[in-house]
C-alpha cells in the first residue's frame, strides 16, 4: 500500500486520465458545444429527495443572513439558466459534491460532465451519448432497453402490474430485505429491485442505455406522451456500473416547482433538511428554456472502466480518506 501522503491512483492512470478529459472536450467542441464554468457553491441547490448537497452556514462565506449555501450536486440548475440566457449548446467537466457518498463507486467529491443539446429530442439524446461512450471506452454501440423491460427480464414482473405487496413478497422470496413493512413506497421497491438485482446484469458486453423510466421516478424529465406511466429518462450501464443519467429536459416552470415542493415533502419524511423552493431556475424557465436534452455522466466512473480499476480510489489521487 502507499503512504497516506500519496496519491492513491497509480500515475498511469491519472495521465489516462487527462487523455479522456481531453478526448470528451475535444467531443462537444468539435459538435459546437460551449464549455461552461458554473459556481459549485450556491444559496440553492437541485431538489432531490435522493440527493443531498453539502451544507455551509452563510457566516462561512463571509455573507450576512441565516441562509444556508450548498456545494452542488449538479450544476444542473445553473446551466439551465443558462440556457435561459440564450447560450445555446452547453457542456461542463467540473466537480461536484453529495454529502456521505462514499465507498468503491462513490466519493463525496466527484468529478461530472453534464452536457445540455438544444432542440435534441430524447432520440438525439441517446445517440448523443451513445456516440460518447464510444469515443471514451472504445465500446460498441449501445443497446437500448426500455425500463419495464429490463426488469422483466431480470424478474420476471411485469413492473406496471405489481402492487407494493407484490414487489414485498417477492423481495422477500428472494432474500433481498427481511421484513414486508420496510417501505410503504412502490417507488422504494422497484428501486430496491432495480439495484440489487437488474443493474449488475446490465451491460456486461456492450453499454445498455435503459430509458421510460416510471413517471414516478421522472425527476425533472417530461412525461412521455405516448405511454404517461413512463417519463421521458434514460441512464447508461456498463459492466453492471451506472455511467450516466439523461432527460429529455422538462420546461414547465410550474410543474418544476410541483416536483420540488414533492421532493420536499418526501425528503422531510425521511428525516432530511429541506432545500431552498425559492430558485432562480423557476423563474428563468419562465422567461423561456429552449426544448433540449440533458444528461450527467460520472466521468471518474469512466476512467474506472478504462483503466479497468477495481474502484474509484485507483483514479482519484486523493479521495475523502486522503484528501
């Protein structure tokens, strides 16, 4: 083992490192895409009821009042005003924070790239990231695999037919929890499923990008019209790891703030702090957000599979353990 005071991640693998940040700028650059920088410290923050920010007292910043800041998330909400603003395509390669995310695929710093195309719909942006994947770990081109059908695959349930007690008695039939009462949410179980069971057999040959995620889970992608049981979200496998999380990009300020004050109320019952509703996103969204398709990809996660690591620690010089 090496000292403490050393990286962690062998040198070769940080000069790869640099080669596929390289190589992903060189990708949106040469399609017209606008590298951005935006603050990592915010007095808001994306309203996930997942996701939790980093929270720092607005003494710290030197700013009078009692409003907590937050170290992003994602810079999901300030590149959208961006595009408020009439930038056009956007991508950014930055750091990012989720507060006690730690472990072989998670550090509580992590390295993004989030990427915003204008006036793609959500078939640009598959191909879009499809055509990534490709550039940055040599793969074949993806499969594409509706939600409900992976896990039927990996189940056997049809997932719009199952009720919470079908979802309970089958995670219990195959030991993945030990008690029928755990949650008294659908979204809980398919997730609990989806997890343990249906993601580590997804692209074990070549990338699955698994997309119509249930409405439930739509976080802030628009629900498909076709078919409004599902919403219009993908994310991208590889090797069982999750890579990236899209959407074809919800533009409604009003139904943005219905999810966030939802989120709210969902992160109060399980015992988290609540997020700012107040944002300048809602109100940038109403002046105007152009149609596009978004998506985040854990790049660190990336150069994990390249450098075919057993864990992020083999990539980052200086994870929380030695940062």
């Amino acid at each position: 083992m090496t000292p403490e005071c050393l990286s962690s991640a062998p040198i070769e693998n940080l000069v790869r490192r640099a080669a596929l940040a390289k190589a992903l700028r060189d990708f949106f650059d040469n399609r017209g895409f606008v590298e951005v920088q935006t603050p990592i410290l915010s007095r808001f923050s994306v309203i996930d009821r997942h996701l939790d920010p980093i929270r720092i007292e607005a003494h710290s910043v030197g700013v009078n009042g009692d409003q907590s800041w937050y170290l992003q998330t994602s810079p999901e909400q300030s590149m959208k005003r961006l595009l408020a603003s009439g930038l056009g395509s956007c991508y950014q390669l930055g750091s990012v924070f989720r507060s006690g995310e730690f472990g072989q695929f998670h550090n509580p710093e992590f390295t993004m790239a989030e990427w915003y195309d204008v006036q793609a719909d959500l078939n640009g942006g598959l191909e879009l990231l499809d055509a990534l994947l490709q550039r940055l770990l040599n793969t074949p081109k993806a499969e594409h695999i509706r939600f409900a059908q992976a896990f039927e695959q990996a189940t056997s349930l049809k997932l719009f037919d199952c009720d919470l007690q079908t979802l309970g008695e089958w995670s219990l039939d195959h030991k993945l929890i030990d008690r029928a009462d755990w949650s008294d949410d659908w979204d809980d179980w398919v997730n609990l499923i989806f997890s343990l069971v249906v993601q580590p057999s997804l692209g074990l040959k070549r990338p699955v990008i698994v997309t119509h995620f249930p409405a439930t889970q739509a976080a802030l992608a628009k629900v498909d019209r076709q078919d409004p049981r599902t919403a219009e979200r993908f994310e991208a496998f590889y090797l069982g790891v999750e890579l990236a999380n899209g959407y074809h990009e919800l533009c409604d300020p009003d139904e943005l703030a219905r999810r966030a004050a939802l989120a709210n109320e969902q992160r109060i019952a399980d015992g988290k702090f609540p997020l700012p509703l107040e944002n300048p996103l809602i109100e940038a969204m109403r002046l105007g957000i152009p149609n596009c398709c978004g998506c985040a990809l854990g790049f660190d996660r990336v150069v994990m599979l390249a450098c075919r690591a057993s864990g992020l620690h083999e990539v980052i010089p200086f994870p929380v353990d030695r940062a």
